[in-house]
C-alpha cells in the first residue's frame, strides 16, 4: 500500500488513528460541550481525517492480507500501540 504505520511519519500515514483526544477539535476551535455520547456520535463516526496528528504513534495494522483501513471505527488496525514500538526502545536505549 506505500503506507506508514507511524503517523506523521512521510507522505502516507494513517489519519484516523483511533485515539479520543486526536478525534475530536478542541474547545477552542469548537465550544460546543461534549458529551461521553456527544463524542461518539458527531466525532467517532465521521470519516474524515482527526483535528489533530499523533506525531510518532504507531498503529496495529495491517491485517493478515496486507489490507489497511484508514477508519478510526475499525479499532483493530488503527489502534495506536505501546507494544509495537517497545523492541525499539530497547534497541534505541542500548545504542545511547
């Protein structure tokens, strides 16, 4: 697919990683207040890229065919993860 399962990271990354805090605009940008519900349904469902970018999350995908979809509702592939990344970690700890 070209794509980067870190987001931020080159051209193609995901844009709906499925992470509250990036999905919906700030109380800035929208004073609206947000409800726990509010949120789901005039945020979660919209397909649309999130307000804000995740620099540096990685997310699960993609599936065991090679498939990625780019849709915050589909929290098996675009869960951003802490478990990914950890191999790194070490790796990038050792060498510093």
């Amino acid at each position: 697919m070209g794509m980067r399962y870190m987001v931020g990271f080159g051209s193609k990354y995901p844009t709906q990683p499925h992470h509250r805090a990036t999905s919906i605009a700030s109380i800035k940008k929208d004073p609206a207040p947000v409800s726990y519900q509010g949120g789901f349904g005039s945020w979660f469902n919209k397909n649309e890229p999130n307000p804000y970018v995740l620099e540096g999350a990685i997310v699960e995908g993609p599936d065991e065919n090679d498939k990625f979809s780019d849709s915050r509702s589909n929290c098996q592939l675009s869960e951003t993860t802490t478990v990914t990344p950890a191999p790194l970690v070490g790796v990038f700890a050792s060498l510093s």
